[in-house]
C-alpha cells in the first residue's frame, strides 16, 4: 500500500535531478504525453483512494482515543488532501523541458512521485527548476535544449507543442504563431463562470511578478486584460509555495472589488491547491460587518481621506464626560450626591491618561470615579470603619453609580459610533466643523441607513480607537463552537462528494475552501479546530503575511490604512490600472495613494492584452482618449475574428435593443454573455435572464451564462461576448471623465466579441 502524499511526495520532487521520460517511448509526442497523462492520474487516484479512506475511518471513529480537537484536526487534515488531490486532477501536466545535460522533466500543478517505485512524475510549477520553462528564450536559454508544452482536458491529452530553444540558426525557430499555439488555445477558451489559472501558460514578464521577492510593496499597473489578477493569484500560489512556514501559519488577504468578483475567482488557488487566503471585499473587510449601501461619490471620498482620523479621535472623546458642570448621584437608600464639574474633569483626566483607548479605559475612568465619591462620603460622614475596597464594590454595584458609569463613559460599538457621527446633526456638526453645505447634505443619513463601503475602514479605526468590549466574549465562544460543526459538516460533505462523483465526469469542480496540509499543526497548536485562514477570517487583529489587492485604483487613503494594519510589514501587491479609476474624476496616481503611508515600493508594467482583441482595444482607447489624449496604442495578444458592432437605437428602444443584441450573442457564441447597462435598462433583460435560469435549473448547464450588471459591477470580469447599452449622454464636453472610464472599462471586457447599442451620439 502506498504511503506517499502530494506534501511529501514534493520534497523528494524537489531534490531531483532529472526525470526520464524517454523510456519505452510510444510513437508521437501526444501518444507519448497521454501514456504519462495516464500514469499520473493512476497515483492521483491511488492516493485520492487512500485519503478518503483514512477520512471515512476518522469521521466513523468519534474520539476514540483523541480527543474532540485532534479528531477534528485529523479530520480536516484528510479532508484537504483529499480535495486537493481531487482539484489537481485538472489540467494535472502541461509542460516539460530538456536541460542541456540531457535531464527531461514534466511539470505540473503539482509534485508528484510514483508511491511504488519513487520515480518523480512531476514537477511542481513553483520549483526552481520549473521556472525556465516559462522564461527560457532561444537568446537566453537557461540551460534549457526544449521546452514542450502540452494541452489536454482532465484525461486526454489534447496537443503537444514542442520548441526547440537550442538553434544554430533563430530562423530555424518555426514562426510565431505555431510557438504561441498553447497560449493561443488558452486565450481562446469559452469563459466560464470562474476564472482559470493561466499556470500552464505564464508569459515571462509575468514570471517575473509571480516570483518577485515576498518583502516590500509591489506595484503592477497594467491596462485592461494584460493579466493582473490572473498574475496577482498566480503569485499568491507562488509566495504560499516558496514562503509555506511563514505563509501558511500568517495567511494571505486578498482582497477584491465585490462579491460576484471574488465568486469569479475563487477557483483559482484551490485549483492550484493552495488555501491559505482569505478573500474579502472593501465591504466585508472587518470581520461581523457588512457593507450594503451606496453614497454620493463626494461622501465616499471625504470618508476615503486621511484627514477622518482626527475627526473621529475627536468623535469618541466627545464621549468621554460629555457634558460639564453639576451632576447629581442619588444612591439607592442615602442623600443625594453632588458631582461638581472641576471633579468630573479630574476623573476625565485620569480615564484618558496613557494610550489605552475608549473601551478599554473604562475601569480606569471607574475606580477614578469612585475615588472621588469615596473622597466626597469620607467629607459627609467622617472616614470610614470599612476597608477601602469593600466600600468601592459596594458604591460600584449602586444602580445609580452604574447608571452614571454608562453615561459618563459609555462603551462604544464601532458600528454604533459610524450611524451616530453621520445621523445626528450635532455629533455631525462637532466632528466636522465648517464643511460646505453640498458635502455635508452628502453625508448626512437617517439613523438606520446601511453602511458603505467607504464606512468600513472608518469601523475599523474605531475599533482600534476603542479597544475590545469584554462583553462579547461570549458570543466569539458560541462563534468558534459552531465553526466546529462546520468543519465537521464540510468533511462530511467532501466525502459526499467523492461518493456521488460520476466516475467519467470530465471536470471535477474545484471547492471553495480546502484546508493546506501544513495547517493541520497550526490546528493542533491553536487547539480550536480552525485552520489558520478561518481564525484569520474572523479576527479583525489578525496580522496577514501577505496583502493582495485588486482594482487597486479604487483603493481610498483609509482603506490603505486599513490594509497596512492587517500587515504592518507592508509586504503587498497591489494590482491595478489607474485608467480604469472612476471613484472620482479626478486623475489616479500610485504616488499619490502610496507615498504617504508606504514609504518604499516598486511598480512593474504589465503591456500585452491577453483578453480583448485588438480591433475592440482599439475602439475602447478612441473612448480612453476622450480622457487621456496621449493613451498609447494598445498591445493585443490577438487580432481577434470580429468587428465590434455598432447599433444606433432610439432612447426608448435601448433595453429592448440591449436585450435583442444580448439574444443573438447567446445564439452564436458558445460562451458567456455579458450585458453591461444602467441599472434603468435592466428591467428589459428580466424575460430573457428567467429562460436562461429556467434552462439553467432544468439542469442545461450550458446555459447559465447570461449576466446582466452596471460597468462598476463589471469591473474585473470578461466575457466571450459583451452587449454594452449606452444611455444618451450630455454633449461630449459635459461628460464626467470618471464616465467616459467607466464606459472604458465595459468595452474592455469581452475575449471575442462586442456589440454596443447606444442611444445618443457615436462614442468612439
Ligand atoms: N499568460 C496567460 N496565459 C493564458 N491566459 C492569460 C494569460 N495572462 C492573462 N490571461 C487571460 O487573460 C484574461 C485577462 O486577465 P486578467 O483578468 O487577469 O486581466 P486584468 O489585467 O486583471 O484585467 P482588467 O484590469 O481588465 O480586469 C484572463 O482570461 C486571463 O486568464
């Protein structure tokens, strides 16, 4: 039986010097690839079966000599390897090279050794040895004679490309189209919900940012389609791989634009077999809190800028013996007590005295308080007989003095605080004096508005400015026991899984969330059964080993500092393009978001389209130029097979028209379909999006694929085919930058085609 495992299994992979893959050769290079396909699927399910054995007896063998934490532990452990030998089963081998001593080595998703016999299948991806199979040329070899790439579905090997990079002559080299084939086939793939990983086809000058050292803050800026997010998850998987002792006990953040975003990319690292990272948006970034409402754009600015954090320091002292002047105490069963202002203030002072924050300085602000009644009793009735302590737990258990404690120095809810400051005129008004009166009616709410987005970080420096309330202790308790049965219930439904899996299916889809193998100490050393992203995902003191942001032009100066708290070190990658900014009108620059807060950082470019066709790109940058006179031509990866089409339509015909061109893009593209269109145009797409949900839930997958949303929400996402429904806009002149972007960042989105219908005059 064999013992090996993926984790082990790598490190024997990682000290190899070569791999033969010239034995018993079969006659054609895909012949050749299928055969070995076919091998390292065989020790896949080899181990697959052994892992969700050891599972099955774990999960029937309650405590039996464990106790509650290491069965989980154990359970959770084989439940990860048994979903990431699941996941790996996809696009398993894509590469191989031939060095110049005559070494042949495959390279994969993942290292892997025959169990048997100890012969190295594959190469993970992230080895060192792997690396020059994506940056190896013919000008710089590398040590490399050959390099082969091989495409295939989950069994069947589907192409094999070789390229000779040992020439005498470089017009030997075959053209270039045949040596881009595998990217090509890549490129070309009809889009799925989800977002592929690019590993078997990273170009170099992304190598570059995937293996970029982990310290520091890394910049990549990059226009649309050019494989940001691609490369910042690549990297992820990468820094988690090269960095595990570190990476996998600290966790990686990522954090995306919206939910739908992260939906879409949410695949990628468990496909890589990675799942130490917790993936949040702006508005889910502290833990409990979520963001669900919108504000004027000015609002979300104001609250973005650095500025916020003196008002709000000022907002929690307003709470801190509020009101000078007399107060009267009358204690149950004695003569009322008078509390003069001079008092009050003394007490103040000692509450704040040190750098304690709000919450946390309550018993100091208590026993100051009840030292003076002491004093104030001592003067009244002579001193006491009692000792002092008994006296203050009596004088601290008076309803009244308890009621005084409370309204002296409330304890604060970040939240509570957030609704206050921008629902009461007068705290409104004392935080920020002398504010024009179009931004002030911006940010003034009703009481019970929902948070923004741009009100998470303002919760966040809140909390730090109060401190933990010890009363929730009770609920984090409730919290980690129900984490518990989750895990415990994911397991169960891993197993489910790999019982109903139908035995031929062609794609087994990868799982949100798998456990990384060298969590299992973690969970043990932790001792609460949680791996290290799920106790990270629920603690907003969590300190990340690694930051990644996405969209990163949408980034607000508080938000910045939000992130920095969550990784002090800085170390972070920041992806984006500051043409794709429509917060505002104003003009983005990583300069001015980074340099007050980060004192280093580097930035990398980022120059070829791998998404839009150039003859789209070219359309899109006649509107970029509306903006940015000087935008360079852009770069495409690939000409593309069709014109974008432009259908003019009255103002009261656009929806019907975005929703007949959204019809005929389902009928001739196998793809996905993407409309991108005012809010106000959505009623139109309502019949055709319930036939594609109806097919959808009638179990024809092929037709959940239609996707209707504004270009905000389209930030991010691609489609095969795109309609983008224009709205009549104000003469040219009139219209706001942050809109001509956003219509930008729409015409970008789709891998083949694009159909604009617009209402007014010609955009481009
Ligand atoms: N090396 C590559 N091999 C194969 N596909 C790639 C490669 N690089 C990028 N892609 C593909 O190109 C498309 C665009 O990539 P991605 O979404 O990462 O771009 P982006 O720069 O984040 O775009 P945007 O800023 O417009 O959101 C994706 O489908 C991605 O998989």
């Amino acid at each position: 039986m064999p013992t090996g495992h993926p984790g082990r299994v790598e490190s024997t992979v990682r000290r190899t010097r070569g791999i033969d893959i010239s034995s018993s050769l079969p006659t054609t290079p895909v012949a050749e690839e299928q055969a070995a396909l076919d091998r390292i699927r065989d020790v896949v399910a080899e181990l697959l079966e052994q892992e969700t054995a050891y599972l099955r007896a774990t999960l029937g063998q309650p405590s039996e000599g464990l106790n509650l934490t290491e069965r989980d532990a154990l359970v959770a452990h084989h439940a990860q390897r048994v979903q990431g030998l699941q996941t790996a089963q996809y696009g398993l081998l894509f590469g191989g090279v031939e060095t110049d001593e005559g070494g042949r080595f495959r390279i994969g998703r993942l290292g892997l050794s025959d169990p048997d016999d100890g012969e190295r299948l594959l190469i993970d991806w992230r080895a060192p040895v792997a690396r020059a199979f994506y940056t190896a040329t013919p000008l710089h070899r590398e040590g490399l004679k050959a390099r082969r790439r091989i495409t295939s579905t989950d069994r069947t090997v589907t192409a094999v490309y070789d390229e000779p990079l040992l020439v005498d002559d470089l017009d030997d080299l075959g053209d270039a189209d045949s040596r881009d084939a595998a990217l090509m086939a890549a490129l070309d793939r009809p889009r799925s919900q989800h977002m592929s990983d690019i590993v078997g086809t990273i170009q170099r000058e992304q190598d570059a940012i995937i293996r970029g050292p982990l310290a520091g803050t890394l910049v990549v800026q990059g226009g649309p389609g050019t494989g940001k997010t691609a490369v910042a998850l690549q990297r992820a998987a990468y820094l988690l791989y090269e960095h595990r002792n570190r990476l996998s006990k600290s966790v990686v953040l990522i954090v995306g634009p919206n939910v739908r975003f992260l939906e879409y990319i949410s695949q990628v690292l468990p496909s890589l077999g990675e799942d130490s990272a917790v993936l949040v948006t702006p508005s889910t970034l502290v833990p409990g809190v979520t963001a669900t409402a919108t504000e004027a754009p000015l609002a979300a600015e104001f609250k973005g800028r650095l500025d916020i954090v003196a008002a709000l320091k000022q907002a929690v002292r307003a709470f801190e013996v509020p009101n000078e002047g007399t107060r009267m105490l009358r204690p149950a069963g004695l003569k009322p007590m008078t509390l003069d202002g001079r008092m009050l203030q003394r007490v103040r002072t000692r509450g704040r005295s040190g750098s304690t924050p709000h919450n946390a300085a309550r018993p100091k602000f208590e026993k100051a308080l009840l030292t003076e009644i002491l004093r104030l009793e001592d003067e009244e009735h002579g001193s006491s007989s009692m000792e002092d302590w008994e006296r203050r737990a009596d004088w601290a258990e008076d309803p009244a003095v308890q009621e005084l404690f409370d309204e002296l120095w409330p304890l604060l809810d970040p939240v509570d605080v957030v609704r206050g400051l921008f629902s009461d005129p007068a705290q409104f008004d004392a935080a920020f004096p002398r504010l024009e009166p179009v931004l002030r009616a911006a940010l003034l709410r009703p009481r019970e508005h929902g948070l923004t987005p741009a009100d998470i970080p303002l919760v966040d420096e809140l909390a730090e400015l109060l401190g933990e309330d010890p009363r929730p202790a009770a609920a984090a308790a409730a919290r980690a026991r129900s984490d518990r049965a989750t895990d415990l219930e994911y397991a169960q439904n891993v197993l489910d899984m790999v019982t109903d899996a139908d035995a031929d299916a062609d794609h087994v889809s990868a799982p949100v969330s798998i456990v990384s193998a060298s969590a299992l100490a973690d969970r043990q050393a932790a001792g609460d059964g949680r791996t290290p992203a799920e106790r990270a995902m629920s603690d907003r003191e969590w300190v990340y080993g690694h930051v990644i942001v996405d969209e990163a032009q949408e980034t607000s100066p508080m938000l910045l500092r939000a992130l920095i708290r969550r990784c002090p070190t800085r170390s972070m990658t920041l992806v984006g393009d500051a043409n794709q900014y429509t917060a505002t009108d104003a003009a983005f620059t990583w300069a001015g978001l980074l340099d007050p807060q980060v004192p280093r950082w580097s930035r990398t470019d980022l120059t070829v389209n791998y998404r839009t066709p150039g003859r789209i790109m070219r359309l899109a940058t006649g509107v970029l130029r509306r903006v940015d006179p000087g935008a360079p031509e852009p770069t495409s990866a690939r000409d593309g097979d069709h014109e974008p089409r432009v259908v003019r339509v009255d103002a009261a015909r656009l929806g019907e028209a975005a929703a007949r061109a959204a019809a005929e893009a389902l009928a001739e593209s196998e793809g996905t379909v993407g409309v991108i269109a005012p809010l106000g145009v959505h009623g139109a797409l309502r019949e055709l999006r319930a036939d594609e949900a109806a097919k959808a839930a009638a179990g024809d997958a092929a037709s959940d694929r239609l996707w209707v949303g504004t270009p905000d929400d389209a930030k991010g996402l691609e489609f095969d085919a795109v309609v983008v429904a224009v709205p009549p806009m104000p003469a040219h002149e009139a219209v706001s930058s942050a809109t001509w972007k956003r219509l930008y960042v729409a015409l970008t989105r789709p891998t083949k085609r694009l159909t604009v219908v617009q209402a007014g005059d010609a955009i481009g």
